[in-house]
C-alpha cells in the first residue's frame, strides 16, 4: 500500500504550471492578482529608480551653474520660463514672481519676498507629488499581498479538505496535491509583497532626500533675494 501512495505522488506533477492549472478558480483569480500585483510593483519600481537618478544628475547640473557666478537674470533667460529640469522649475517659478514684482518704475510691490517663497513652495510641492507618484501603490501591495495570498491558501485548503471528505482518502498522494496548491498563493504573495515593502521604504527615502534638496536651495536662494530687496 505505501509502495502504491509512493509511486502515485511520484507521478504528481508539482511544478508551478501544474500547480496553478489544478487550483480552483477562486485561487487561481488570487495568483493572478498577485501575479499582475508584482509586475505592477516592478514596473514603479525601475520607472522610480530611474527618476530619482535623473532628478538628482540634474539638480547637480543645476546647482554647479547657480553657484558659477553667473548673473541670475542671465541663467533665467538660459533656461527660460517652462523649464525641463525640476530643479530649474523651482529657480525659474521664483524668478518669475521676482520680475512680477518690480513696478515699471523699477521699485518692487509690497510683500514681494512672501509671494516668491510662496511660490517656490508651490513648484516644490508639484515636484514632490510626481515624485512620490506610484509610491503608495507599493504600500498597499506591500501591506495587502500577503493577506490575498492567506486567503487564496485558506480557501485552497479548505477546497482540499473537502476532497479528502468526498474520496474518503487520506493518502498523502490526495491531500499533498491541494495543500501544495493552496500555499502556493501564499507564496506568491510573499513574492509580491517583499519586494515592494523594501523598495518603498527605499524610495520614500530617496524622494524625501530630492525634495530637502529643493527646500535648501528655495531657502538659499530666497535669501539672495532677500538681500538684494534690503539693499
């Protein structure tokens, strides 16, 4: 008897494909949530990576030129209006609203300093939130995955144990083929939630990092001004 379980769990195909194309309907409609919730995650993940690399080249860039000497109306001028760079965005949201502010005469209209923090506040805040853009979709994978995936196992064992119940069969080479079905969800939820845990408490780092870089130079540079109106 132990011969014949052994030599039917042996023909039991346990791949993953097999695995999933044995599950019922309910667990398989969890694998592929989980399945699409992992790609999803992936796929924020490199786009953010790459952001954040391109966002810190470029505020780089732009600091090496802000603090070459170059007048500030010259570098305005260079990088115009509707600049590409977030850093330049920042500079050129607060230089405008410092060229607003000068009368025809020359003079400058009360409560000019207050509207270029202002305003500079408001071009980081547009920054901040395309940064953090697709972040809390990590959260909620990395908070809700292993949860789906629980109740995929759940419901896969609770599928198995019906079977049991029906054959009247407790041979291993019976309840090994659900049970193995039902954790696979599980897995697959642990697959998709790790990873977007670590990397979301990656990337809020790397975001919160960008974004002080913008307020410092907002403050640095809103001081410039603030000399150039006491004088």
């Amino acid at each position: 008897m132990e011969l014949e379980t052994v030599a039917l769990a042996q023909e039991i195909d346990f791949s993953m494909w097999a695995l999933f194309a044995r599950a019922t309907l309910t667990v398989k409609l969890v694998m592929l949530m989980l399945i699409i919730a992992s790609f999803w995650s992936w796929s924020i993940i490199i786009q953010k990576i790459i952001l954040y690399r391109a966002a810190r080249r470029e505020a780089a860039r732009f600091d090496q030129a802000f603090w070459s000497g170059e007048p500030l109306d010259e570098l305005f001028d260079q990088i115009g209006v509707d600049p590409k760079g977030r850093s330049e965005r920042v500079f050129a949201s607060g230089m405008m609203e410092w060229r607003r502010s000068h009368r025809e005469d020359g003079g400058l209209i009360a409560g000019a300093q207050a509207r270029i923090d202002r305003s500079m506040d408001v071009a980081i805040l547009k920054e901040a939130e395309e940064l953090q853009k697709g972040l809390p979709v990590l959260a909620t994978v990395g908070s809700t995955a292993p949860f789906v995936g629980l109740f995929g196992t759940v419901w896969g064992i609770m599928h198995a144990f019906i079977e049991i119940a029906q054959q009247q069969n407790t041979n291993l080479a019976v309840v090994a083929p659900g049970i193995a079905e039902a954790l696979l969800a599980t897995g697959l939820g642990l697959i998709a939630a790790i990873p977007a845990v670590v990397f979301y408490n990656k990337l809020s780092a790397d975001s919160d990092r960008i974004v002080a870089g913008y307020e410092a130079f907002a403050d640095e540079f809103s001081t410039i001004l603030s000399r150039q109106l006491d004088s």
